[in-house]
C-alpha cells in the first residue's frame, strides 16, 4: 500500500483562490487520490499518530504549496505553429490567416511528431504549474497518448470543422463526429484524470448541421461544448452581415440553443458589452487566452465588464510552448491598460481564473481547483529558497496586506518552475524534475521536428501547394451548400 503524503510546515499555503484562502503554517495530508486533512502539524501528529511519522514527507516551510493551475484552452501539437508567421500573417483576412498558419502546420503533422510535439508541450505546461490541460486537436488517438504519458489530468477536445480537409486528417463532417463520438466512448473517464469534449473548430469554418450534432452529442453523453469563440474583428464582422436580419450571429446561435452552460467558449475578445450581458443568463463560461489575444489579434477580452456581470471565466495559454503562469499574469496587466470604462482585475481574480475558474467551465470544481479536503489532490510547490523574482513573500504580512502578497505573486511569478507537482495524488515532478520522464530525451525529438517543419513548408509553398484543402467557403449556411456532396 502507498504511503500517505505530508506536505509539513507550508510556508505559504493557499487553499483557495480568494480573499482569506492565503494561510501559513498549516500541514496537508494526502492518502491515495484525496487530501484527508488540512492542519498545523501537531494537531495532525495528536490525530493520526505513527501514522505521520511513516509518511512521505515533503518540507514545505519555505515553499508556496498552491493548487495546479488549469490551463483551460491549450493547442499541445501548436508549438512549431509561430515559426509559420516568417511567410507573414494577415489578421485583416481570417482565411488567408488560416492556411498560413494553421492549416498548414496542421496538416503537416504525422502521428508521431504530433505525439512528441504535444507531449513536450504538455511537460512545459506541468513544469510552469498546470496539473490540468485542455487540448484542442487534431489527430486525437495520438494526442490521447501524449497527455497520458506526461500524467496530467486532461480534457481531449479533438477538432471539427468542415471548410478544410488536412493531409493528415481527411475526414468529412459526418467522419468528424464519429471520431468525436469514439474519443468520448474510449478515452471519456475523468476518474482516471481523462475527459473528452466536444469540439466544433469555429462558426465560421463549420457547417451548422455539425454544430447541432455536436451539442446533441455532447447532451447524450453529458460533456462539454467547447469552440472558440468571437476571437478575430474579421470573422465576427462577417457573421454579423451573415445573420443580420435575425439581429447578428450572437443572437442566431443563441436562438440556436448552441450557447448555453454546457458551453466553454475560447477568447470571446471581440463580444460587445450587450452580448456579454446576454451570455451572463446562460451560464456559459468564457477562457481568456491574453497572449495570443495580444500576440496574434491585437485584441482583448473585456473581461473585468465579463466578471463583473458573473460570468465564469478561466485562463488559458493557447499554444504549446506557453504556460498558465504567464497566462495568469498577462490577464493582471492587460485590462489595466486598456481604454474602456471597468478597467483592471485583482490578483486573487486572476489567480482564481487559473484555478477555480477553469475547474468550474469544465465540471470538476468539486474535485479540483482548490486544496480542500476531500477533493483530488492536485498540488503543485514552489520553493522560495530558489525564487528570488518571488520577493518579498513575507508570511508576516498575510494578516494585513493578503491581497498585496497575491498581487505581488501573480505579476512576479511568469518562468516560475515547480519543485513539486502532484496530479491525482501521485509526483510527477519532485525536488524540481520529472519523476518518471526524460525532458531532455523529449525535447530532442521535439527539436527535430522543429528544425525539419519550416524548410518542409518553404518547399511546399514554393510548389504553390498547402498541406490542407479547401473543401467549401467560410460563412456559408447550411443552404447555401449540399451536405451529402460533401461526404
């Protein structure tokens, strides 16, 4: 029988993301999957005995033990994705966006460097903070594989969408929701830290008939429905004119019954104020993804009108070579220093995206997000001996200044690595390495693929040729296009 877990002596304990959930001094204790109990050490060693001094022992009196962090939007295969933007990217025109730098590095994957790129992604992740990932994908058997090995607690989100067919995928939308269906039937199991959502790409991209199907699916097998959403100025201006008589697509697609709280909507930077208030009655939550938002659209979620209305919201990294520690930060600055009327978030509401906020888009709040007694024992450390950036972290100071410490370690802790990550009660990283992978192997084979991706679609462009199809235009309607041709 394994042994209980200690973490002894927290330094900085947080139990939840809120105001009040920063303590000192506390011990937690771990049997299997489980936190059993949270207390000083003494009160624990009176209640349980031997049974203390035969646990697995971790010093945590000068570290920051904190719940993982749930990156809740994550491309793992993407991270070869950004050196496609040296053949130029056009945000103007979303299409011509698409095939140069999604499409292409999509459809140039194989089973095996999706494996090896979405794992090394995966071990960033983890190594930054998050015990749980969101990956929406393309090949999924293969993905599956990847996030099993790196042990963390996942949601397999495989792609649909119906304008373009890659190389690698060449499935037609019926083809697409088979797929779905089969990931949900063979890898759906959240009590062995797997979950399966489906996934419609965009509404611009996929056929509506997909779109109700999906929602269908994902109410038949109870899980989630997950797309992102109202990302680009381009996209959304042009399903606004596709539906401007029935008042613009937000209004379609609600009147559709395609937003509603099994929803977890990616981005929503360009929702006006209106939508936001219309999406506050559904339920739906929304994950904020401020790097790519700035990197790549130039724009930003107006999350602080979005928290103020109560919509969930949670943090995402996007691409596989980011991280929810810097996600977490980024969604501290940005809205400070944008021109609109709510401006700014507070540490603990960023910190709180990161944890309980993800966790609550998905469903599993009641087993993750916090370190609570009874939930899943999804723990991650940080040893301040070796974070200097951290400082000053003053446990003296709780008492009077919680909010300024959280403020402090949020906008510091970007490039932060754990020193210990626990998922599902078990290590996977320990005095500040992988227990049971080889990140240097990883890598290697990663860099590989890196190194053969650009000269690959420099060749293919040359040729006048794309690794993806284009099968039918973006923002048709159903009618205006015959489905059984496209099968």
């Amino acid at each position: 029988m394994a042994k209980k877990v200690l973490f002894k002596d927290c330094k900085f304990l947080y139990t939840s993301p809120v105001l009040g959930g920063m303590k000192t001094g506390l011990s937690i204790l771990i049997e299997g999957k489980k936190i059993i109990d949270i207390a000083p050490f003494t009160e624990l060693k009176s209640k349980y005995g031997r049974q203390v001094d035969d646990c697995d022992i971790i010093d945590a009196s000068n570290k920051i033990v904190m719940p993982g962090l749930f990156d809740a939007h994550n491309h793992l295969c993407n991270t070869h994705m950004n050196l496609s933007r040296a053949f130029g990217i056009n945000y103007d025109s979303v299409n011509d966006h698409m095939f140069t730098t999604v499409h292409d590095p999509y459809g140039w994957h194989t089973e095996e460097s999706l494996f090896d790129v979405s794992l090394l992604s995966a071990l960033n992740d983890i190594k930054h903070g998050a015990t749980t990932i969101e990956n929406s994908t393309i090949l999924p058997d293969a993905a599956h594989k990847a996030m099993k090995k790196s042990g963390c607690r996942g949601i397999l989100a495989p792609q649909m969408a119906t304008s373009f067919q890659l190389d690698n995928e060449r499935l037609n939308w019926k083809e697409y929701l088979t797929q779905a269906e089969r990931c949900i039937k063979e890898y759906h199991n959240p009590e062995e830290k797997m979950s399966v959502a489906v996934h419609i790409h965009d509404q611009w991209d996929t056929l509506e008939e997909v779109m109700i199907r999906g929602m269908e699916m994902a109410e038949e097998y109870d899980v989630k429905y997950v797309t992102h959403f109202w990302e680009f100025p381009d996209s959304t201006r042009k399903a606004d004119l596709e539906f401007e008589s029935e008042g613009g697509a937000f209004l379609h697609y609600l009147n559709k019954g395609l937003i509603n709280d099994r929803c977890v909507f990616f981005h929503g930077s360009m929702l006006s104020e209106h939508e936001i208030d219309m999406l506050s009655e559904t339920g739906a939550s929304v994950i904020h993804n401020p790097d790519i938002n700035g990197t790549n659209c130039g724009n930003c979620a107006y999350i602080p009108y979005m928290l103020d209305k109560g919509v969930n919201v949670g943090i995402g990294s996007d691409y596989g070579s980011l991280d929810a520690l810097t996600s977490m930060k980024l969604a501290l600055l940005v809205h400070n220093i944008q021109d609109r009327p709510l401006k700014g978030i507070k540490g603990y509401q960023a910190f709180y995206a990161a944890t309980m906020g993800g966790a609550k888009a998905y469903g599993m709040d009641e087993e993750t997000g916090s370190i609570e007694v009874g939930k899943k024992a999804d723990i991650v450390t940080i040893d301040l001996t070796k974070a200097s950036h951290l400082a000053p972290m003053a446990t003296s100071a709780i008492p009077y200044a919680e909010e300024i410490l959280m403020f402090l370690f949020v906008r510091n802790c970007a490039g932060t690595e754990t020193c210990e990550t626990m998922i599902d009660g078990e290590f996977i990283r320990r005095d500040g390495n992988f227990t049971q992978i080889d990140e240097e192997e990883i890598l290697r084979k990663a860099n590989l693929w890196f190194e053969k991706f650009i000269p690959d679609l420099a060749q293919q462009r040359k040729a006048g040729k794309h690794y993806a199809t284009k099968i039918h235009e973006d923002y048709l309607k159903d009618s205006e296009v015959d489905l059984q041709s496209l099968l």
